[in-house]
C-alpha cells in the first residue's frame, strides 16, 4: 500500500549535517513549537529559513524518528530576528554575526529583499567596502539563483534532488537554461522523467512537434528498453513507438531525428539494409566490445597450431 504524503512546515532552528556535494542535510525544524528533525537532499539550507515540505516519517536505526522531505519550498525569513540567525549562520560568504547585526539594523525586515534586488546598497552600511559589497553581492546571486530553480521546479512537483543536480550541472544560468529546454532535465546527470519535462514544456508553451520535445521523446524511449535489456531498436518500430507516444506525425519525427543523428545525440546502425538506433553510451559500449573482438579474432593462433611446441619452450625456462 501506497505511503500517504505527509505536509509539514516550519522555520529551521539548526542545520545538523551538510553535504555540499550532493545537497544532503540533516536540519532541525522548529514546526509550530515542536523540533523535527528533517533529512533529504534539499540543497544549501540554513538557519532561520522558513520550509514547507511534503514527505514521510522514517525510523534511522542509530537517530530515531527523522521526516524524510522529497518536496522543498523554501521561504526566506521574514522577521529580523530569523533574518538575523540567517545572515548570521554563514549564508552568505563575507557576512558573520557582528556584520549581520549592522546589515539587519539598517535594513530591517526589508535586509533580504535588497539583497535580491539592489544589492549595492549594502555599502550603506558602515564597515562594507565597495570592494566588499562586489564579493558580497556575488555570494548572493549564486544564493538566490539555487532558490529560484528549486522554487520553480516544486511547482510541478520535481524533487529537491533534481533542483540541486540541475544547479550543480548549469550554474548561476540554471533557471534560463531549464526555461530555454526543460528536455535539457531528461539527461546531462539529472535524468528527471520524460513526463515530468514534457509537463514544464507544455506550460511554457513548447510546440509539440518542437525538435528539442521529439528527441527527447526517442531518447526517453530508447532509455527505457535499455532497461529491459535491448541496447537499440530498429528504426520503423521506434518511429511508430515515437509517433504514438508523442502524437505527433512521420514528417516530424524523421525531421528531428535528423537533427539527433547530425548532432551526435542518437547513433544508426545499419545491418543488412535495416536500421538500429542507439543511444550515444550504448552505441560505443557496443562498438567498443566489437573492435576488441575483431582484435582478439586477428591474433588468434590457426587452428592447427601445434601448442606442444609452445609447452615445450616453457618448460625449458
């Protein structure tokens, strides 16, 4: 049976644990008065932060009862006093408690929305060199770049994991590269679900006989029979596989599968006048092995040759 979806929220009282490589945290969440402590790959959280987030409870063998978060939303703190403990943990790179408490007692509540939006003014206060306030105000676009993308993808229900592995792959440029091809999502390491980009696609208004949606389709497709064991399919069946799938028409599939082969993004194969289309891996996998066949077959020793002679001159040694 099918575990329900549980709904928390709250404001992070202490981060734990942080995984800077993959996002992982152990936090604990301050939910109306009762501390959670909560686990999942959510990305670089910190203290004084609000979080909504969707998940279950699970029982660590050595920690105990932990919330398993797979969906983040998270809220900056709104208050001084949160927005304080915020600068204050080391959120942003060049800002400690003693600068926070100056930033926060110029700024008010208002501190991290001109962070966001005009950042320079941070050299309004005392202390924050104009060479400081470029430095600071770098950290805080890396910051803020994060938080949009895994604000973005939450709204269609993409796990925190993913936010974070797209950010890590694209950088600062992360929400214009998803915004420009949310297909981009379906490999480069991320490898979200083919339905789940094409739903992004289809609320941006991605045509869909779009290039970019019909070879993700056919990588999507290939994809999943390699996981039941077949390294390519032939060309007419995953036409037709395609074409069904994506509801699109045989002029536009062979348009954009051109495209692919041009690119390097599918590989053909042609045996006995049929064609077999490879993902790039498995099409170098394959080619690979056969080479090193082909090598073991040109040095194999003829058939009737005498290996007792060979026994022979070891036996000597």
């Amino acid at each position: 049976m099918e575990q329900q979806i549980l709904h928390i929220e709250g404001t992070v009282e202490n981060v734990l644990f942080k995984n800077e490589s993959n996002g992982y945290i152990v936090l604990d969440l301050d939910a109306g008065g009762e501390l959670i402590t909560v686990v999942g790959e959510l990305g670089d959280i910190e203290d004084g932060e609000g979080l909504i987030l969707e998940g279950n409870y699970i029982t660590h063998p050595k920690f105990g009862t932990q919330f398993k978060a797979e969906y983040c939303e998270r809220k900056l703190p709104d208050t001084v006093v949160n927005i304080r403990k915020y600068l204050s943990s080391g959120a942003i790179k060049g800002i400690g408690p003693s600068l926070a408490k100056r930033i926060v007692a110029v700024f008010g509540d208002a501190t991290l929305d001109i962070m966001e939006n005009d950042p320079y003014r941070l050299s309004e206060v005392k202390g924050i060199s104009a060479k400081k306030c470029e430095e600071i105000a770098g950290e805080v676009k890396k910051i803020f770049s994060l938080r949009c993308i895994m604000s973005y993808l939450s709204k269609y229900g993409v796990k925190s994991q993913f936010a974070m592995k797209t950010y890590q792959k694209f950088g600062d440029g992360a929400f214009d590269v998803v915004q420009s091809n949310p297909y981009i999502l379906c490999g480069n390491g991320i490898e979200l679900d083919f339905k789940k980009a094409d739903s992004i696609a289809s609320d941006i208004k991605i045509e869909k006989n779009s290039p970019k949606r019909i070879i993700a389709g056919i990588q999507y497709i290939l994809n999943v029979n390699a996981m039941g064991g077949h390294t390519c399919l032939p060309l007419e069946s995953l036409a037709v596989k395609v074409q069904e799938i994506l509801q699109i028409n045989e002029r536009d599939f062979y348009s954009a599968y051109n495209i692919a082969l041009d690119e390097n993004e599918l590989f053909e194969y042609i045996k006995k006048e049929r064609e077999y289309v490879y993902l790039p891996d498995y099409f170098y996998a394959e080619k690979f092995i056969a080479d090193r066949v082909k090598i073991l077959s040109d040095f194999t020793s003829p058939v009737d040759y005498d290996y007792n002679v060979l026994i022979d001159l070891e036996e000597e040694e």
